[in-house]
C-alpha cells in the first residue's frame, strides 16, 4: 500500500496560534485524487527536530509533503534541513534569482537580499515551479521516501500541489484510482438516529459509510473502489431512503444553491425580514444567486407568532413577491419564524435546548429551520417539520 504523509511546519501551525487549513485542504485533494494521506504530523521551527523527522519519516513513508519554512526569515528552516538530512551542501539556484528579479520588477519594487535566501536549496534537489509566489519548491530523494518541500502560503503551496506535485505522483502511480465518493447532507436528524438505521447496512468489500456532524448538518458518506460502483448504488439507495425529507441535497454545492435552482425553474422571488439572523440569510441567500425581493432589517419586532405572520404577509405584499420569510427576536429562548406563501401564512416558535445557546449556533440554526421551512414548500411539503434538539411550543 502506499504510504503518503504530510509534515507541516511552524511554530504557529505547531502551537495552534493559526488553523492548518493547508492540511485539510490536502487530505481532501489527495483523496479525491486517488492519493489519501496515511497521516499527518505537525514540527516547530527547530532544526534538530526538523533534521529528525525527516530523517524518521523518509525511513517510513513513499511519499511525504513538507509545507512551510521555505521563506526568507531566519526561522524558514525547511532548505537547510533537507540538506542536512541528505547529507549534501544547499546551492543558490540562478534561475530561480532570475525569476524573482522579474516578479519584483514587474511590481515596481527592488528584490530585498533576504530573498535570495528563497533560491538556496540542496544541491541534489528538483526545483519545483511557482508561478504565483516567491519560494521555490524543490524534491528530492531520501531514503525510501520522495520528499516535497512546498511554501506555506495557501494560494502558492495549492498551486504548487495542482500543478508540480499530482502530475508527478500520477505518472509514477497511474494505477492509483480516484474512489467513488457518494454524498448526501442531512438536516433536522441527529446523527444517532441516522446510524440505528444504516449501521446495520451491508457493504460491498472496502465501502465504508461515514457521518460528518457539522451543526446543524450531517453528511452522509459511502466511499469504496469504482470497481464496487453497481453494487455502492444499489446500497445508496437505502441510505436516501432512511434519510428521507430530511435530505437537503446530494453531491457537493450547499442548500442555498439548490433553492437557487428551484426558485429560478418555478420562477419565484422571496422577500426577507430578519431581526435576529440579523441579515445571515440574506447574505446566504443572495451569494448563491436565490432570487430575493429585498428585505428588511426590523429595529424593533414584537415578540410571538401571531405578530410575525402579519409581517411575512405584509411583506410579500409590498415587495410584490410571492413569497416572504420573516424571522422574529430571540427572546427567554424562544423564536418565531413564518413563511408566507400563494397558500397561505405559516409558522412555528421554537425553543432552544441549553446546549444550543451559543449566539453564533443559534443564528446558524434559525438560518437554516428558515432555509429548510423554504426547501420543504418548494418540494411540495408541509413547511413546518419536527426537530429532535428544537421544541416546538407554537405553531400556526
């Protein structure tokens, strides 16, 4: 099996004082390419510690991505320490002067000496290109193991993954399959609920179903070879059964895009009134192109339903929309939301669980029972639903 590690470097990444989203954004790449990672590890900028797990890892690992510390500071240490794992000299790589020179040029600025530090790699190493960035990459060969060294800087180390560092793992595995992954994303079931159902669901040798709870979202993943493809399908099936109406959409794009597209095919526009989300929604919404009436912001909303189904009424009829949402204040835990139709008015107040009291949380859900209140008339269905974690104390 081949063994593909990541090694990420920093003090900052090390110590938590930024989120190593490069990481995630690998895992997720590799994998879709047919290359997971078997693991991941995390270095500060020490060159003892750097020297030994290079040297641990390459006595290990097929392939290993090393990213950050090619900079031009004196704690970018990722050259040096190459070198000294390989037992070779670093080399000031012309070319590579060159092509900075003009980067800076191009920007009407004088390259600093410091950069020069960026050309500086093992004698023995390939240079990687970097179209949109100072640092050059570089590879080499230690021990058992191909070692990329990538700049830590998202826009460039992405570039640098695309562009130098797939193709090569490509030509040099092209039996490496990308897997058939099948998504769903859930909302309004817990995560338990769905798994006393599909738990118990065979799967073809080497499928594996996954959950991932994000509140207030559970997506629903099988994974396997495409060689299972037929058989993955006909198991798919039972997982969108058991999901049922709490399906928000399958595949990748988020629920705003979907409502996007159901509006536009029905040729309808929607009309917001927020208090509390406080213009979530409508940004949500308006990102993904739904088509929206306006909206307004309320200073001031009486608390309670009844009040509130006046208002979505009221601003469907003003805004000339055939639809209008309208999302009340927060009040002693409770919330009243009601979405105005050609139907007719309706809507729920809903009551929080205590462990549900984050301010950001709370707005996050409010967005969604809004969202998924829309979903569910577009797909012709009573717009109110049960929520395990929400009580529902009035509805109209």
């Amino acid at each position: 099996m081949l063994r593909i590690e990541m090694l990420s470097t920093g003090d900052e990444v090390l110590h938590g004082q930024i989120v190593d989203t490069n990481a995630a954004w690998l895992a997720d790449t590799l994998f879709e390419q047919g290359f997971p990672l078997t693991s991941r590890e995390t270095v500060g900028d020490a060159m003892e510690a750097l020297v030994d797990v290079l040297t641990e890892r390459s006595q290990i690992a097929d392939v290993l991505i090393v990213n950050g510390g090619l900079g031009p500071t004196s704690d970018d240490l990722s050259a040096q320490a190459a070198a000294l794992a390989a037992g070779v000299e670093v080399e000031e790589r012309p070319e590579w002067i060159a092509r900075m020179e003009a980067y800076f040029n191009h920007r009407g600025q004088a390259m600093s000496p410091a950069n020069r530090k960026q050309a500086q790699i093992p004698a023995n190493a390939e240079l990687l290109d970097n179209p949109v960035g100072t640092a050059c990459g570089f590879a080499l060969r230690l021990n058992r193991c191909w070692i990329f060294f990538t700049p830590g800087v998202p826009s460039e180390f992405k570039v640098m993954v695309e562009q130098q560092i797939v193709p090569r793992l490509r030509q040099q595995w092209p039996e490496s399959e990308p897997p058939l992954c099948l998504r769903l994303t859930t909302f309004g079931r817990g995560e338990s609920s769905l798994a006393a159902e599909l738990d118990p669901l065979p799967l073809p040798p080497g499928v594996v179903l996954g959950y991932r709870s994000s509140a207030p979202i559970i997506e629903l993943k099988l994974t396997g070879p495409r060689a299972q493809e037929a058989a993955m399908r006909q198991a798919w099936e039972r997982v969108r059964e058991v999901a049922g109406e709490s399906t928000l959409f399958e595949g990748t794009g988020g629920l705003p895009a979907r409502l996007a597209e159901q509006m536009l095919t029905q040729s309808l526009q929607l009309a917001l009134s927020e208090h509390f989300t406080g213009g979530l929604l409508h940004w949500r919404l308006q990102a993904a192109g739904v088509p929206l009436a306006g909206g307004e912001l309320p200073a001031r909303e009486e608390a309670g339903l009844s009040p509130l189904l006046a208002r979505a009424a009221t601003l469907a009829a003003q805004r000339g929309a055939p639809l209008a949402l309208a999302i009340g204040p927060l009040v002693e835990g409770e919330i009243s939301l009601a979405l105005h139709t050609p139907a007719g008015t309706v809507g729920q107040t809903l009551r929080y669980s205590a462990r549900h009291h984050s301010p950001t949380l709370q707005q996050e859900m409010v967005a969604m029972v809004a969202m998924d209140m829309l979903r569910r008339y577009l797909n012709g269905w009573p717009p109110v639903a049960n929520y395990p974690w929400l009580a529902r104390v009035a509805e109209a």
